[in-house]
C-alpha cells in the first residue's frame, strides 16, 4: 500500500516559505497529545504541548493494552486538543493546517486521532496532513535547533531500531534496522523481568546507576556481519536467564548497568559502521538520534562519543521531545504542508507504515505479516 499523499499546486511552485501554524494530534500508543508549531523557514516554534499519559492505566498489566489505550484516547482527544488550542493562545481560523499520526501504531488508537483531525480539517476547511509516526520522529530534533538535511538518523524507540539517511520529508533511506526485538523492547521486557514495572525503560536506567555491570558477561550480536543491522533478542534471552537467578537488588543492579551498556554499545558500533559508509558519500556530516531511547543519558553520552570520534556532529531532540508528543507530528505536517503534500480526506490508519517502502517491500527487516512490512 502506497503512502496516501497527494501533491496540490503549491508543490509546483516551490515550498511555502511563509510562517505556518499547524495542530499536531498523536494517539499511536498511550499518550494522547495535541501540539501546535509554527514554523517560519527553518525554525520551528512551539506554542503547545499537552500530553496526556496512561501510565497508570497500563501499569497493573505491566505494558499497553491495546483497548484500554483506545478507549482512553476517545475520552482525552478533545479535551488535550482544546487545552492545547488556549495554551497557544489561538483560535481555529489562525491556523493554516492539521496534521495528525496515521501509524504506525495501535491502529485503534490511531484510528481516534486521525478521525478527530479530519473532523477539524472538515469542519475548518484546513488542509489535512497524515503524518508517518516515525517521520515525526525522525524530524524531532528540529524542534530544538534548525537543522539542514540531508543527516544521518538512528531512530531508536520502543518499537522501532533503525539507522536512515533522510534526505528530507518523505525522502528516507533504510540503512540497517533490527531484525528482531527493537532496543527500547528489550529495555522494557529485561526491566519487567527484574520486577520494576511499567514502564520499564527508565526504571532500568535508575537502577543502572547503582550497578556495576563489569561482573556480568552478556552476549554480543551480528559480529560477524557486515552490514548495519541490529539485534536484541539473544541478549533479552540471556538477561531473562541472569535475572531469574539475582537474589539481592544489587544483583538486579548490576543486571541493569549490564544490560544497558550492551545496548549503548551495539547502538554504537553499528551507528560507526553506517557513519563510516555515510562519510564515503556526504561532505555534510551530522548524526542524529531520536525516539524515546534517546532519553537514555548513557546511551546519548555514548553516541555523542561515537559520533564526535568518526568527524560527526550531533543532535538530539531536547528530552521533552524524544518520547511520544504531537509538537514532532505537527512539525512534519508543517514541512509537509510547506511542499504542498495534502492527504485526502479518505487516507486510512496503518499498523505498519515503513518509511522506506521500496526497501521494506523488496529486502524487508522482518517477514511481512497481515499489518506489512515493518521496516
């Protein structure tokens, strides 16, 4: 299935460099948000950010349910979207479009934010813009600084690992991605495992800090290939086992501190290795990384490191924006709207949604299930 987008006349006469306002919806997973940035050339402005979290609806089953995020994001949607709309201070005529999360994700979820922005885009007359989840991360750091393309993104959430070339909206090539579990999975399955709960990931990264993770010898994945692709199942399996025999919390600790500075080190060696082909081809040298691992201060302090050491700049969103939030998809939809890319009022929510299609549907990541291709 194709990306629904459709170029209107604007695209024909170059982009919009007039300042542009848009509100931002995202409902992929469990945070209901709503954002509105104004975007003038390069610089992003964000006006509002409201998200609301469901964390404490999920934590009793130890990870989102599904019906559960769906159903709350049916209660929040409108109430996040005004609240956002007074936080900037504006009314619906002072806005110049409406973007909103199309997938991936839980397709309920998204279902109920992209509906309530065509519903806004109907009712308002504004142009809608159906925004790849992913690519409103891969933009995320340009909510910061102004940033040029083309640059080098390693896109590192809890569902998705992936190393892009991204040229510009809607222009991303797949470097390497994970053939398996993505990082910010094994965070959050290791740290269930050592009872910390949901959502795990930065629970771990607490109980990192006590932990000496020297005493603990875990596995190391692909060295033997090539190419820039990740895996973490074998050190997922490998923690599981460790984590059933800790009898003390500074054995957890010590897991914990182990387990991160495994990640941070594949994250780091395969990120070098695609740095290193990237320099090959690109004068214009910067490393960005996004997605809600890139919260992680040991796997950031990492990168930097990686990416100062093989002549590379680098960026990362300010923390604010590097997990789920709805500024990142309405600054996509602005860059989408300033080149004329409309989507029709029929465009569908997609499960799957790879940013590179041809490289998904010709040399897929995973095997292709009833959602598509995943990367």
């Amino acid at each position: 299935m194709s990306a629904d987008y459709s170029r209107d006349a604007a695209a024909a006469t170059g982009p919009d460099t007039r300042p542009l306002t848009v509100l931002g919806l995202e409902t992929s997973c469990d945070e209901t948000a709503a954002s509105v940035v104004r975007l003038t050339g390069g610089r992003a402005e964000v006006l509002s950010s409201v998200i609301h979290s469901q964390i404490d609806d999920h934590a009793a089953y130890g990870g989102v349910v599904p019906e559960i995020a769906a159903r709350s994001h049916v209660e929040m949607i409108d109430g996040v979207t005004r609240r956002a709309m007074a936080e900037a201070g504006l009314d619906y005529g002072a806005l110049d479009g409406v973007a909103a999360t199309a997938g991936p994700g839980l397709v309920g979820g998204v279902m109920v934010g992209l509906s309530y922005g065509k519903a806004v885009s109907l009712a308002r007359g504004l142009p809608l813009m159906a925004v790849n989840h992913l690519e409103g991360h891969a933009v995320s750091a340009r909510l910061g600084a102004e940033v040029a393309y083309p640059f080098l993104l390693l896109l590192v959430s809890g569902g998705h690992c992936q190393l892009l070339e991204v040229r510009g909206i809607g222009d991303m090539s797949r470097v390497g991605a994970t053939i398996d579990d993505a990082a910010g999975e094994a965070f959050d399955k290791i740290a269930k495992a050592l009872g910390l709960g949901y959502p795990g990931g930065p629970a771990l990264e607490r109980l990192a800090e006590r932990g000496d993770g020297s005493k603990i010898d875990l596995p190391r994945a692909l060295l033997g290939r090539k190419d820039c692709d990740f895996s973490f199942s074998g050190l997922k399996t490998a923690a599981f086992r460790v984590a059933q025999a800790c009898e003390t919390e500074q054995d957890k600790a010590d897991l914990a501190d182990a387990v991160q500075a495994a990640i941070a080190r594949q994250l780091s060696e395969r990120s070098e290795r695609a740095m290193q082909a990237y320099a090959e081809a690109h004068g214009h040298r910067l490393f960005v990384v996004a997605g809600g691992v890139a919260a992680n201060k040991t796997i950031r302090r990492t990168l930097e490191a990686t990416a100062q050491r093989n002549g590379f700049d680098f960026l990362a969103p300010p923390m604010v924006y590097c997990t789920d939030n709805a500024a990142m998809i309405a600054l996509a939809g602005a860059e989408r709207l300033a080149l004329g890319l409309i989507s029709d009022i029929d465009v569908v929510a997609r499960p799957r949604w790879p940013l590179d299609e041809a490289r998904a549907l010709a040399d897929p990541s995973h095997k292709p299930g009833r959602k598509g291709a995943k990367a």
